[in-house]
C-alpha cells in the first residue's frame, strides 16, 4: 500500500487549493472562472512546496529534500552549466525542426520578438516549466522508481505526465499523437536528469528552452507558410504544437535512441534519498 501516500497527498491538496482560490469571491465577485483556475494551481503548488520537506523526512528519510529531487544550489556555476547544456540542446532539437520546414519552403519570413512576448517567454520558463520539473521529474520521479522500480518507475512517470496535459479542446485523434509525444518528450526529460547525475537543472533548461522558444516562433516570429502540412506543425490543424507532430515525434524517437547510449556509457545517478529505487537497472 505504498502508493496510498502520494494519491492522498493530491486528493488533499487540490480540494485545499481550490477551497482557498475560492476565498477570492469574497474580494472580487467579478474574477473570471480561468482565473480562478489559475489562481487555485498556484495556491495548491505553494502548499505542495510546504509540504516536501516533511515528505522528504518522513518517506525517503532525508533532511536534504531539495538537494534529493536534483535542485542542489551548493555549487552555482555547475548548476548554471548543467542548465544552459539543457537549454542549449533544446536550441538545437528546434534548430532540427526549423531547418527542415524552412529547406521544404514552408516558412514565409521571419519577424521581429515583441517585449511582451520575450517577457511571457520567460514566464513560461521561470514559472510553469520550473513548476512542473519539480513536480514530475523530481517528486514524482523519485516516487514511481521508489514504488515501481526504475524502468517502470521512468516510464509510469512519463505517463503521467502526458495525461496530465489532458486538453478537452481537441478530438480524440489530435489527443493520440499528442499523448504519445508528450510520453517521449517525459522520457527524454528523465533521461536528461539521469544523465546529469540527478539535477534537474538540465531538465528545466531543455524543457523551458522548448516551451518559451516556441511561445516566440508561434507568436509571430516565425510566420508559417499556408501550405504546410499540418502534422508537422502539430496534431491537428487547429492545434500548432510541435511536440505532437509527426516530425516532433521522429526527433523525440531520435534524441532518446541517442540519450540510451550516452547513459549506457556514463552510467547512472545516484538518487540519495529513496531507497532501494535503483537498483542494477538501466531504463
């Protein structure tokens, strides 16, 4: 039954960060439902924060939780390094893409990044993306190897984390592609952090690099020809969201056949915290 603490922990900090956003109609009767929405994920992920270190002590008996899921701030230029190696490798994976649409005749022209835009960018990176690696590639990581071991831990993680993107705005075969990517795209995530020996750092600068520099190229910066195919922009013609495209998934499938065999030659992390999560496997 050791999976009951980490479904309980959700099951009470949802309706906690829910009940609390809902506080805000006695201030504002006129706060829109979306923001409301947002104003309760923010609230719900400042109370899983307050909650990790005495998750940490008590489960995985560490008095180091940070250090534990891979955001180790001891030494500040290793720390930059990894994330800008992070941030870099994502450069060139949408450099793949890019190149590819602009020889194929696809791309019209390039135009200029309005502040606002390179302001959201950031946003993206410095929030949701930062937000979501502490949450699946780092607790969630450590708990799935824990429970499962690490090839079924990694792969659980990484199904969970495509589901948790669910979106009701697009068709069930939009949601196939899309799923499959965002499944790879956690698996490259995860091998991402195994290969730098267990910070996160790297992650959360492949994974913001993606996410903000494709904000850019989508919010006007690059201008898509009408004639592009759409499975290769995204997984349906409404959605432009290369992670579920058919080119996305060939560079996904691509990047994780290559990251096996760099973790085949470097080895393993050593996650300090959870015992007995890794064993004599490789994923």
């Amino acid at each position: 039954m050791q999976w009951l603490p980490p479904l309980t922990l959700f099951l009470f900090l949802y309706p906690a960060g829910w009940i609390i956003s809902h506080l805000f109609y006695l201030f504002n009767r006129d706060i829109s439902s979306n923001n409301l929405s947002v104003i309760g994920t923010i609230i719900t992920f400042i109370l899983f924060l307050c909650a990790l270190p005495s998750w940490g002590s008590n489960r995985w008996n560490t008095n180091n939780l940070w250090e534990s899921i891979g955001l180790d701030f001891n030494d500040k230029f290793k720390t930059l390094n990894i994330f800008l190696s992070g941030f870099i490798f994502s450069l060139f994976l949408l450099s793949i893409l890019i190149l590819f649409l602009f020889l194929c005749g696809w791309i019209d022209r390039f135009d200029n990044i309005k502040l606002i835009e390179l302001l959201n960018a950031i946003l993206l990176i410095v929030g949701i993306v930062f937000a979501e690696e502490i949450v699946f590639r780092g607790w969630l990581m450590e708990e799935m190897v824990l429970l499962f071991g690490l090839k079924r831990g990694i792969m659980i993680q990484s199904a969970i984390f495509s589901l948790a993107h669910y979106r009701s705005d697009i068709g069930l075969f939009a949601l196939i592609p899309f799923f499959i990517g965002l499944f790879l795209f956690g698996l490259v995530l995860t091998l991402r952090r195994t290969i730098d020996k267990g910070s996160l750092w790297g992650c959360i600068g492949l994974h913001g690099g993606l996410v903000g520099i494709w904000y850019l190229f989508d919010s006007g910066m690059l201008i898509f020809s009408i004639d592009t195919p759409y499975f290769l922009l995204g997984p349906s013609k409404d959605m432009v969201n290369p992670i579920g495209s058919v080119l996305g998934i060939i560079i996904l499938l691509i990047t994780i056949f290559f990251q096996r065999r760099f973790f085949a030659r470097t080895g393993r992390f050593l996650a300090s915290t959870v015992n007995a999560s890794f064993k004599e496997e490789t994923p």
